[in-house]
C-alpha cells in the first residue's frame, strides 16, 4: 500500500492559535479577540497597506481575561505592529482608541491607519458613552476603524446590576454586529410572549420567534452592507 501523501496527524503547539493559517484551531473567545487583531493585519498587508493595531480596554468580568491574553501575544503582536495598552479607566482606553483614529489629521503618521479594538465591562459602556458617541460621530481613517467589545453581565452575577449594552450603543447611534445572544435569556420577544399567553406551545412559539429574528437580523445585515458599498463608492468618488 502506499503511504499517504500528508501525515494523518502533526504536531500541535499552542502558538497554532495565533500562527496556524489554515485547518483546525482551539481556542477561546477572548484569544479570538487577539487572532482577530492579527489577521486584520494580515489583511492589510495583502492588500499593500502599511497599518498598525491598538488595543485598549479595562478589565472587568466578563472580559476579565482579554488583557491577559493580550500580554501572553505579546510575541506574536510585535511582528504584526499591533499595540496593547491596558487602560487606567474606560473613558481613558476608549479616548486613546479615539485618537488613534486621528493620526492623519496631523504630518508624520508613519502608518497609513490604525485599527483599533476597546473592550470593557458593560458599566463601562455607561460611562464612556460621551466618548463614544463623539468618536462614533468623528469617524474613522481611512484605512483605519474600531471595534468596540462589550462584555455584558445580564444576571448580575459580578454587576450591581444587570446590563444589555446593545441598546446603549444603539441610542449613540453605533451599529451592533451582534445582538441575537440575548434573545430568550434577557426577555421574551413579543411574538413568543403573545403566542405562549394564547396557550401555545413554547416550542413552536420559539420557532416562529426564530424565523422573525432571522428575518430581521437578515434586514439589517442587508442595509449595513448596502451602506457600506455606498460609502465606498462615494469615499473612492
């Protein structure tokens, strides 16, 4: 018989997490955040940019884990021109966030954009909330952008009180990639609620609520890349 052509089984490190580029890897959601960070500088560099990544954030259950993630990349965030800063506070991590976003207002950047990441506790999405919403206001660079990650405590297992970022950022007029989580766990949607008070079944209740909330994140999903292709072809214009 012949041999295979690939071993079937090879050696697994884990330093795979951030280097592996392609197959299978493991990792958890906070060290997704830190592969993330390297592949959008990867990215850039395929396509001929020359940007740098700036992390910063404040620690808080549940990203209570995301800084100490950061410092043991450390090693594999220097190659890629990614920066993490822990901040003092969250009105100061999201302010440098901000003013990262700022490099081409100024001579001498000596990239061509920053993308940035924040991360904090949702009690700091409160209290940065003016932060936000004047960076949300101020924009991006052009070959820059931020993430803002939110950790929300929703049974205020480590909060004083429960918390739901997604209609915070929503009122600051910030666009939210994720906001399926909570459904069901927070509040019942109205149409589940209505059909579980009409006696049936929360099973079938849950599935037709399911078909709505797909039917709404797909329209939203829709005006947003809709957006962005406008905005591209007016920024490239």
């Amino acid at each position: 018989m012949n041999a295979p052509q690939y071993p079937l089984y090879r050696a697994v490190t884990l330093s795979d997490k951030y280097t592996l580029s392609q197959g299978k890897i493991y990792l958890t959601g906070t060290q997704a955040l830190v592969r993330l960070m390297l592949l959008q500088s990867e990215l850039d560099r395929m396509n001929g940019l020359n940007t740098g990544g700036f992390v910063s954030g404040y620690r808080g259950s549940p990203l209570g884990g995301v800084d100490q993630a950061f410092w043991a990349a450390k090693q594999f965030l220097k190659p890629a021109n990614v920066h993490f800063q822990a901040g003092v506070n969250e009105d100061l991590a999201a302010t440098a966030v901000w003013g990262s976003q700022q490099l081409n207002l100024f001579q001498g950047a000596t990239v061509d954009g920053v993308f940035g990441l924040w991360y904090g506790k949702g009690p700091g999405v409160d209290r940065s909330l003016d932060v936000f919403k004047h960076a949300n206001a101020a924009g991006t660079s052009k070959h820059g952008g931020v993430l803002l990650v939110a950790g929300d405590d929703h049974a205020a297992k480590s909060s004083t009180l429960p918390h739901q970022s997604d209609h915070v950022l929503k009122a600051a007029m910030i666009p939210v990639v994720n906001s399926l989580f909570a459904v069901g766990l927070v509040s019942l949607p109205g149409m589940m609620t209505g059909q579980i008070l009409s006696g049936v079944s929360p099973l079938i209740a849950a599935r037709y609520q399911i078909v709505v909330m797909s039917m709404l994140f797909g329209a939203a999903g829709l005006s947003t890349a809709w957006f962005l292709v406008m905005l591209r072809s007016k920024t490239t214009d």
